[in-house]
C-alpha cells in the first residue's frame, strides 16, 4: 500500500491587525486626523502605518479626492476583509468573555428592521433564567440582508416577516399578523373602514427605504393596482417612521405588531387595507444544518412556547 502525505502551510502574512484597523478607520472617518484620533495614535505615526502598508503590498491604497482619502480597487478589498477580520476578533473576544462569566453559548440575534422590540427586555430575561448557559446578543446592523448575515455567521437567528425565501435557511413560523395603514389621528382616512391603493395616490408616504421588497406593500398593494402615493419619505427606523407620522407629514403602511407598542404612546391610529386585508407572517430563520437542540433553536422553541404576538 502506498499512503500519500499532502503537506500545506499556510503563507505568513505581511500585515497586522494594527494594519486593518487603520484600513477601516481612514475608509470610515476619510482622513488621517480623525482616524488617528480614533484609533489613538499621532497623525504622522498613522501617515507612516499607511505607507507601510502599501509598501509591503506594493500597491497604492487610498487616493485622495475633495479632501478626503478614498480606498482604492485594492484599497476596498483589503477593507472588505478588514471588516470580516477585525469583526470576528471582537466576536470571538465577546465569546471568551462569557465564557468566564458561566456562559457556554452565545445566540447572536439579528432583529429585522421592521419587528416590535418591547417583548425583547422581558423575554430575554426569562429565556437566561431558564437557560442561564446561554448568553443572546442582539445584533443591530443585519435587518437588510438575515440571509447573508445567517449563512456569513455573523448571526445564528433572525426574526424577520414576509416572504420566506424557501431552501436556503430553517424557517419556523411564529404568527400570522396583517400589514395596516398609519395615520395620524384626525386625518381624513383615519374614519374609513379600509383603505385602497386610491387613498394613497396624493399623500406623502414614509418609508423605512426606497428599495422594494418580496411580499410587502409595494407588490401586494401599490404594485397589482398600479398607484404610488406622490412622494415618499425615508426615514430609515420604526421611531422616525412613526414620528413623521404622528407630526402629521405623512401616513405608512407597517405591520401590525410592529405598531401596536405605539398606537398608545404617540398621536397615530391603524386602518386595515382592502376588505379582505393584507396578510403577513412573522418567522424565525436559523441555519438548515442546526441541530434541533441547538441553542438558536431553543431560543425558537421558547419564541414559540411564549406565543411572541401576546409578549
């Protein structure tokens, strides 16, 4: 019998992390002061990192453009991987963390832009005292794409609604809720029973974004009767959503849940769309190849248990 032996190793690299935190900070701040000052060097001590850089890569970085200091072809893919890079650390430095304190696994929640977080305190706390080895974290910045972010591993759960994208994650329906028109109290609309595409076409509409998406309003409701309300607004968040509506400079369309916590609290009132209304469910998304007593899926089970539409 012959036994073949691969030998691989891998190539030492020619930067430091120091190097990818100076790649991220100039991309973000667009110039040598701020990021030297966030970073907490002198000015010529990151002028000299930069160099370094591009002499060990042989290549240009950044060019400069009104004052500010641009990435470059080669500059942008070292960035893109500065921030895979440098984000991982900090998870995994997180981790270690909780290992000490007692906590053997963390659940990494990405909450969608569009979701109720009034439920969020309590629950939380109920689902470490039931499982006190496991530690959630909530994060903020993955609402646009749960899919991307779950396969990617920057998160093990996301809580999104709408339409599922079938095969590609584990998707456990929560509850079935309805999208509702948003009005200022007193509006005109605010007495009709429901509302059709019609009422929309001469008021200024808020919106999270610009951008479309499967399932929602856009090809649901305006989209099938070929009507789009005058001019819109983006406002980006559920708070300024709400607050350009209920200071009386537009209406919207949100789901149900996702208002209910303000309805109470600030100057608005929900109307259904269409007489049969306009239905949406709310999922849980976790990786397909999760074990099913993984703990994102007793995060799940307990979101299940609970019943998430009463919380």
């Amino acid at each position: 019998k012959f036994i073949t032996i691969r030998l691989t190793w891998q190539m030492p690299t020619k930067l430091s992390t120091r190097h990818l935190q100076m790649i991220a900070q100039v991309a973000d701040s667009g110039s040598v002061s701020e990021a030297a000052s966030h970073i907490g060097v002198t000015q010529s001590a990151l002028s000299h990192r930069i160099k370094e850089a591009e002499r060990l890569l042989n290549t240009i970085l950044f060019y400069r453009e009104n004052k500010r200091l641009i990435p470059t072809n080669a500059g942008t893919r070292l960035l893109a991987a500065a921030r895979v890079v440098l984000g991982e650390i900090e998870r995994a430095e997180n981790d270690i963390d909780k290992l000490s304190e007692g906590i053997e696994h963390v659940v990494r929640l990405g909450v969608e832009t569009y979701c109720n977080y009034s439920w969020l305190p309590g629950f939380l706390k109920r689902f470490e005292q039931n499982h006190p080895a496991i530690g959630v974290e909530v994060i903020a910045d993955v609402s646009q794409n749960p899919y991307a972010a779950l396969r990617k591993g920057l998160i093990d759960l996301s809580i999104v609604s709408g339409i599922v994208h079938p095969g590609t994650v584990k998707a456990t329906r929560l509850f079935k809720d309805e999208m509702v028109a948003v009005l200022p109290k007193g509006h005109l609309l605010s007495e009709n029973k429901c509302l059709m595409p019609e009422d929309f076409e001469r008021e200024t509409y808020i919106a999270y974004h610009t951008n479309p998406e499967r399932g929602r309003e856009y090809e649901q409701f305006f989209s099938r009767y070929q009507i789009l309300p005058r001019k819109v607004i983006r406002a980006g968040v559920t708070e300024a959503v709400i607050a350009f509506i209920a200071a009386g400079q537009g209406i919207s369309i949100l789901p149900r849940w996702t208002v209910k916590p303000y309805l109470d609290k600030h100057n608005i009132t929900a109307v259904p769309l269409t007489e049969k209304g306009l239905p949406l469910d709310w999922h849980a998304l976790t990786r397909i190849h999760d074990q099913s007593d993984s703990p994102a899926n007793l995060f799940v089970m307990a979101l299940k248990k609970e019943g998430l539409q009463s919380l």
